[in-house]
C-alpha cells in the first residue's frame, strides 16, 4: 500500500465570503455606535452630575445620622436607605457608563459588564419599591391615623427595608442562571436579552409599584380635599389638627414630586431599552435617555434641599461646622509648628551662649577686679573732705 498524501487549500470564494461577512458586522456595529459628538457630551454631563449627586448623598446622609431629632424619625431613616442605594447606583453603575461614553465602548471586560447589569436592575427595582413602601406609609398616615398608631413602626421599617432589598435580587434569578445579558453596542454597554426576563423586570420591578404609587397618591389627594372641605365649615377648634396635616401634607408632596422625577427621568430609558430590540432608533438616543436618567438620580438631594427647610438647614449647619473645625484644625497645626520652630531657635541659642562662655579665660575675675578697683577710687573721692573757702 502506497501513503498518499493530500494537500488541503483553502477555498478563496469561502475566505473572501469570511472576509466580507466580518466587515460588515465590524461596519454595523461602527454604524449602531453613538457618534463622537453626543459620547462626548454625555461623559461630561455624566461626570458632572456624578460628581455632584455623590456629594449631596454624602452630605443628606451625613446630616440625618448625626442630628439626633432627624435620626428618630421614621420618614428620614426611609431618606437614608434611599440615599445609600442612590450611592451604589451612581458611584457604580452611572460611574462605568460615564467611563464607556468616554472611551466610546466598554472598558471593564465582560464580567464587570454583567455586574454593571444586575447592579443597574437591582437598584432600579430597590429604588421603586421604596417609594411604594414610602407612598403606602404615607397613606396610613394621612388617610388612617387609626391605624398607625395600633402598627409596631419599628417592624414596618424592617419589613419595608427587607422587601426592597430582597425582592429585586429574587426577580434577577433567571437572569443568574441563564446567560442572557449581552454587549449592546448602541448604549455601549451590555443589556438583559432573555423575553422571560424582561417581562419580569416590566411587571414586577416597574409596573406593580407604580400602580401602587398612584394608586396611594391619588387616595391622599382625594381625601386631603375633603378634610379641607370640610374644614372650611368648622370652627377654629381644629387649628392643630389642621397644621399636622398640613405638615404631612408637605412631606407626601416631597415624596411625590421625588417619584415624579424617577418616573419622568427612568421610565423612557427603561421602556425604550425593553422594546427596541430591532435596533430602530438611532444610538444618539440612548445617549440622551441615560443622561436623563443619571440626572433624576443625582438630583434627589436637591429636592430635599428645596422642599424640606428642616433638612435643609441642618445640612448647611453640618456643612459651616466641618469647614469651620478644618479652619480650627489648620490653626492648631500652624501655631503647633510655628511653637516647635521658636523652640528650636531658642535651644540653638542658649547651646552658642554656654559654648562661648565656656571658651572664655576668666573673663568673670578680671570684670570684678575692675570693679572693685572703680568702687575703691569712687570711695576714696568721697572721702577727701573740700575746703571751705568762702571766709577768705
């Protein structure tokens, strides 16, 4: 039997096909990418928002944990948790999309790409079904005072804070278990492309709690009318009750105009990312939704500041105090440094004196012994007696 050998050469119309193929997906993806124009405008307005949303966080949070009076209440310990999760999300999630808008495509690697997703949803959903927890509470506090004060506060702020924590994580299992994130080159970064996943996220994490949200603002409205109506006919006996629901009245319409901005800065980002997936629109778009979304976020310790003058006033107090005991610390340090320099010069000093004191000859002895000589001549005038001479 005879070894044949075979020589396999490689189809030129299937390399060219290869070829042809890979260029148009790279030219498809260039084509999908935000232009240069718009990733640049977004990395500075996303830096820029970051920047100051993590500050006014870092100050609110600040604020509510050291003032005593504003620690015990039960609406800013919810503020609090809020804050925190507003934290991860924009030091985090918004800090990697403002990176990828820099760099115009993802930096991290694919498995940073995936948290960046999960953490993204999970804190979308935490940030939802705080305020459904917040507008329910509200609820019970305007409509049905009754009822507040037979619940245990304690045990509906635990319950509260666990469903916002555990639900979204619980929602974003199918998405753990199967690999259904992929890169989107129109938003530069990855996104959930399971059906059975979205349709979780929609129904569960979005919808359920905005109808709640509405459902509960729309109940405090009604019967905010009402009392008011009827109000109008009693007498002036009902002053106080009228001023503490007028104050609960300010801080339901805090709440409210704080969903109002997450719905208005979320919800077309989270719609459009849900139900584009022919890749229709143009990226320029995505850029534009992200950026308002980032801005809804980041903006939350602005309302506080302008519809809460408590909390308002109790963060620029922190605010005066710390700047005011960085001036003192600064004071202390330079007089502390300034008191080791005189003390080095004076040391110096006294250490020249005794040296040359100690190199002299004597020179104690011969400055008495001149002034023993001048105290003797001095003596010695005193006592040669002057002739009265005025008889002759």
């Amino acid at each position: 039997m005879t070894n044949e050998a075979t020589l396999v050469t490689p189809d030129p119309w299937s390399m060219k096909t290869n070829l042809t193929s890979s260029y148009q997906q790279t030219l498809s993806d260039q084509l999908n990418q935000p232009t240069r124009q718009a990733t640049f405008v977004g990395a500075i307005l996303a830096f820029v928002f970051i920047f100051f949303g993590l500050i006014g966080n870092v100050i609110l949070i600040t604020t509510i944990l050291s003032v005593k009076k504003l620690r015990s209440h039960i609406i800013n310990i919810f503020i609090v948790s809020l804050q925190f999760n507003d934290l991860l999300n924009i030091g985090f999630n918004q800090f990697f999309v403002g990176l990828s808008y820099a760099n115009r495509g993802w930096l991290g690697g694919p498995i940073l790409c995936k948290l960046v997703t999960y953490f993204s949803t999970i804190c979308m959903g935490c940030l939802l079904w705080h305020h459904c927890l917040i507008a329910i509470h509200r609820l019970i506090v305007v409509v049905y005072p009754n009822l507040l004060r037979r619940m245990s506060i304690r045990i509906y702020i635990i319950v509260s804070l666990v469903i916002t924590r555990i639900l979204p994580i619980l929602c974003c299992i199918p998405s753990f278990l199967t690999d259904s994130i992929a890169y989107s080159s129109q938003a530069l970064r990855c996104s959930i492309c399971n059906k059975f996943q979205i349709y979780i996220n929609i129904t569960i994490l979005i919808l359920l709690p905005n109808v709640i949200i509405i459902f509960c603002f729309v109940g405090i409205f009604l019967h905010v009318l009402h009392a008011t109506h009827v109000s109008g006919r009693r007498n002036n006996t009902t002053v106080s009750t009228s001023h503490s629901l007028r104050r609960e009245i300010r801080i339901t319409k805090m709440f409210a105009a704080l969903f109002t901005l997450f719905f208005l800065g979320y919800h077309p980002y989270g719609f459009v990312r849900a139900y584009d997936k022919r890749r229709q629109l143009h990226p320029d778009i995505y850029v534009l939704l992200t950026l308002l979304y980032c801005i809804s976020i980041c903006a939350s310790p602005l309302v506080y500041g302008i519809m809460n003058n408590q909390l308002l006033h109790e963060s620029m107090r922190v605010v005066f105090n710390c700047w005011h005991c960085q001036k003192i610390d600064n004071c202390k340090k330079y007089s502390h440094q300034r008191l080791k320099t005189n003390v080095k010069k004076s040391s110096i000093l006294t250490n020249g004196i005794n040296n040359a004191n100690c190199n002299r000859v004597n020179p104690p002895i011969t400055v008495s012994m001149h002034t023993s000589t001048s105290r003797s001549l001095k003596n010695e005038t005193n006592s040669i007696t002057v002739l009265d001479t005025s008889h002759v």
